[in-house]
C-alpha cells in the first residue's frame, strides 16, 4: 500500500511502505559508511603529516621522553646492544615477499632498555631456519650512537593473528603482534614503550624503506565519496521506482 499518492501531471508519485524503509536503512548505512571513510582519511593524514615533520634533525633523548615526544619524530640515542635476545616480528612483508622485521634491545645510559627494528629481512622458507641477524658491523661491546623515528610497535587486526613471543627457548624469538609488555616478559626486564625505527644509513641494519602508515588519505576519501554516491543513486532509483503514470479510466 503507497504511503501517499501525489499526483505529477500525467504521473502519480506512490512510494510503498516497504520500498521505502528499505531505501531509507541503505542511505542511513551508506552515509555512515562515508563518514567512516572521511575519518579514516582524517586520521590518515595526521599521521602522514607526523611523518613527514618527523624527518627534522634529530634530538638527544631521554628515557622519560619516550612517551612525550611525538610519534615518528627522530632522535638520537646512545647505549649498547644486546645481540643475544632478540626479537623476529613474524608476517612483515616487503616488495610483496614475506619476512620478518629484526627488533634490538638497546640498553641506554641509566638502565633503560629501548627496542631498536633494525629492519626487514627475508623469509628463508623454511620455519626451523632463521635469517641470521648477526650484529656485525657493530661492536656490541661498544657503546653506539643511532639516530631514527620513534615509532609504535606495529599492531594487528585481528586477535587470532596474534602470537607473544614464547618465554623461554633460544634466541632470537619469533612473534606476531605482540604488545610491549609480552616483550617485557619473554625478555625478563621492562621495555621502553615505543621502538626505534633505525635510520636507513645507519650501519648494522636490513632494508628499512619506512613509509608513513596506511593507505593514501585520498584513498579513504575517494572511498567516503562512492558511498556518499551510493546513497544519492538510491534515493534517485527510489523516486524512479515509485513514480508511474496515471492509470486510465
């Protein structure tokens, strides 16, 4: 049964009840799912533009300011590395190929410990065999002065992709998406929370192309603009729909 009968001329405007609760839900969602979009490309942006001011000179750093400075700002740290106890984040690819990122504990002037990803290594195909991730050339026994981005560990979506690293067994220890205090644990003493993304010409390290994290904010914008179209197509195939000639007498 229409909902009204309006007639246009020769035509007659009779939306029915179920079209048009219909046709109402798909917009609601539709305009929803584009300001998911729009924000996601907000959000997106920030942290392009983090990246982008984070390529100024670096800046010494002290173990308090770890969680103050600004996410992928450059620093300069000094400390030594514990090559013994390290970490193999598992499912990180580059150029399309799998691999692992190799993560460092740095150990700072005043007891702190600070985990450096020297970078991305390749996968060897077999599980039971690890890259080798030796230190050299840096002297381990050495104190060292590195500069890169201070940066988060990187996170997963999904919890069944998730593996802490096991708490004992030998080194290095693989894992997936772990958090900082799973790392604190299998390694026996308490991380700082953030990871230093190691500069590409520092020695001592594996391929480190950092990008700034996800997809184009353009991306997430075009995608909010479809769904935004979406729901202007539909209301317009509504009115279509429930506009018809006049019945003869």
């Amino acid at each position: 049964m229409p909902i009204v009968r309006i007639r246009l001329g020769t035509r007659v405007f009779a939306p029915t009840w179920l079209m048009t609760l219909l046709t109402i839900a798909l917009c609601i969602l539709f305009i929803r799912l584009g300001e998911w979009q729009w924000d996601r490309g907000a959000v997106t942006q920030a942290l392009w533009d983090a990246f982008a001011r984070g390529a100024d000179a670096p800046v010494a750093l002290d173990a308090a300011q770890v969680t103050s400075l600004p996410r992928f700002k450059r620093i300069r740290v000094t400390g030594r590395f514990d090559a013994s106890h390290q970490f193999l984040l598992d499912n990180r690819t580059h150029a399309g190929q799998a691999g692992y990122e190799v993560l460092t504990p740095l150990a700072l002037a005043g007891g702190a410990v600070l985990l450096v990803d020297r970078g991305w290594v390749a996968f060897s195909g077999y599980r039971a065999k690890l890259p080798d991730i030796s230190m050299a050339p840096i002297a381990t026994d050495l104190e060292v002065s590195l500069t890169g981005r201070i940066d988060q560990l990187p996170s997963g979506g999904l919890a069944q992709g998730r593996m802490p690293p096991p708490s004992t067994g030998a080194w290095p220890r693989v894992t997936t998406y772990p958090d900082m205090p799973q790392l604190s644990a299998a390694y026996g003493r308490t991380l700082l929370p953030r990871i230093l993304l190691l500069d590409p010409g520092v020695p001592g390290g594996y391929v480190r192309e950092w990008q700034a994290p996800g997809l184009s904010p353009l991306r997430h914008w075009s995608y909010a603009v479809q769904w935004w179209g979406f729901a202007a197509t539909l209301f317009v195939i509504w009115l279509v729909l429930s506009t018809g000639k006049v019945p003869s007498a």
